[in-house]
C-alpha cells in the first residue's frame, strides 16, 4: 500500500510574479534603449570604443530587459491540463539568454579592442567624458531601481547584471576618457573596455550556470541525495529512505519526491507529513511528494 502526499494544499507550483519587479524592469528598459541611442551617437562622434562597446551592451541590455518582460507575461498564466507547472521556467529560459547575450558581447568587445590594440585610433576625450557620466547617472538610477526588487527574482536578477554591467562600462569608459585627457595615450580607451568585459564575464557566468543547473534538474546547490535519505532514514518512523529526488523549479522554489518504509508500529497514515516537514526545516523544500511502500518493497527496481 502506497500513499502520497504534498507539503502544501493545491498544485500551484509556481512563484506568484510580482507586478512590481514587472514595473521596475519596464522602467529601466525605457532608460536603457532610449540611451543607448546618445551613447552609440556620442561613441561614434569621438572614436571611443568604450562607449560603442558600453552602447552595444545597453542595446543588448534593453533586448534582454524586453525578453524579461515578456517572459513575465508568460509566467502569469495559469497552469493547464498539458502544462501542470505553468510557464514558470519561461523566467529560467530568460535569464539563460540574460548570460549568453553578455557572453558574447564580452567576446565581441574583446575582439575590437584587439584590433584598436593593432591600429590605433584618436579619441576625443571630452565628448566620450560628457557621455560617460549621463551614462553613469542613467545607469546607477536603474541598478537603485533593481537592487529594490525582490533577489530571489532569477529574471530580475539577470537584468540588474547586465545593468551593473552598462555601469561598469561608462565607469571604464570614463576613466578612460579621462586618462586619455592627462596623457594622450589613446591605447586606454581599448585596455579599459577589456577590463570591464573580464569584469562582467565572471557575472554572466554564474547566470548561465545557475540556469542551466535549474533547466538540467540538477539538486539545488547545498543539497545532497544521499545524505538527505540517510537523514530520513534516521527519523524513528521510517525504516528506510531511497529515490530522494529534488529539483528547483524556479528561482528558489524545490521540488521533491521520495520513497519510505515505515518502522515497525508507525502510522502509515501520518509518515509522509512526518517525512514532508522533516525536508522542509533541514533543507527548505517547498513541494514534496513522499511514497510509502511496504516493506521489502522498496529496492525493487530503480523507481526514478
């Protein structure tokens, strides 16, 4: 005889999307791709590949800021027969293209300055300092305007990275400027775009591997299989543990399913609460699903 058993009433899955991460984002994104125009305008008057490179990141910002409010869009609507989680994990799909966009825009600013390396171009320092610092004003307003959201947010988070990343960049672009004006070294202007570009790749990486960790189902980090069915298996109304699964569904939201015997004289009835609030104070999984087999029962076959 088996029984099952969830740790909430209901089948809602899924983290309610806030309208007021939806906002912030919307907010910054008008900011974003209306100054991206001034800064390519203002790189490609003055020469500074530090300001086209920090205006290409903001137009790919203003890009990724748009796929996040659309995929807020699709996470609001309700789960169905066919999709019983909802569209949640649309937020996941989000903020991996977040992390590939950045990706390759440090790849792309790499490569240019690599050929400003080879040939050299004059730069005109006192234009590229004016849109720098409009730059930096546009972008620390739309950082406050994130860092205030929720952090558990995946999709917001990997839009406040790639702002941090536009901030980076106009503090890159000016500095360079800046040097540019006290030496005359036009080489700055290249060496400080790579800088930045090392600066935002380590960011873009941990987004892109927490993504693909979550789309992978892989346990969530700080948590292990093995030590969690040990862990059961200790609890005086089980006998034994085995098939622990957990996933993360969204952002901070696990998911888990088990397999229990019950010790001898143990209610059956009440095990899988037992064993749902166990998982829940050790290791603050939100939905379980926990099967009671019989026992003798629960080493047939691997039951994934």
């Amino acid at each position: 005889m088996a029984a099952q058993h969830d740790d909430e009433d209901g089948h809602d899955h899924g983290q309610t999307v806030t309208s007021d991460n939806e906002r912030r984002i919307r907010f910054v994104f008008i900011f974003t791709a209306g100054y991206a125009v001034v800064q390519a305008i203002g790189g490609w008057l003055s020469g500074s590949l530090a300001l086209i490179a920090d205006s290409g990141h903001m137009v790919s910002d203003a890009a990724a800021l748009l796929l996040a409010l659309i995929a807020y869009r699709v996470a609001r609507r309700p789960a169905d027969g066919t999709r019983t989680y909802g569209f949640h994990r649309v937020r996941v799909l989000a903020a991996l293209a977040n992390g590939a966009t950045l990706l390759l825009l440090v790849a792309w600013i790499t490569w240019e300055a690599i050929q400003r390396f080879n040939q050299p171009v004059e730069v005109l320092a006192g234009p590229m300092l004016i849109v720098a610092t409009i730059g930096l004003l546009v972008n620390l307003a739309g950082a406050w305007i994130l860092w205030s959201g929720n952090k558990g947010d995946g999709n917001l988070r990997g839009a406040l990275l790639h702002v941090i990343g536009d901030l980076l960049g106009s503090v890159g672009a000016i500095a360079a400027a800046i040097g540019i004006m006290l030496t005359g070294w036009s080489f700055l202007d290249p060496l400080l775009s790579v800088l930045v570009a090392v600066l935002v790749v380590r960011s873009a990486w941990a987004l892109v591997s927490d993504s693909i960790r979550v789309l992978l189902q892989a346990v969530p980090k700080g948590l292990d299989a093995r030590a969690a069915e040990l862990a059961l298996a200790e609890l005086d109304e089980v006998d034994e543990a085995a098939h622990f699964h957990a996933w993360t569904l969204t952002d901070d939201t696990v998911v888990a399913t088990v397999h229990v015997t019950p010790a001898t004289g143990a209610d059956t009835l009440s095990l899988p609460r037992i064993v749902a609030d166990s998982l829940k104070k050790k290791y603050d999984i939100d939905h379980v699903t926990v099967q009671v087999d019989p026992p003798g029962e629960l080493w047939r076959g691997e039951n994934l």
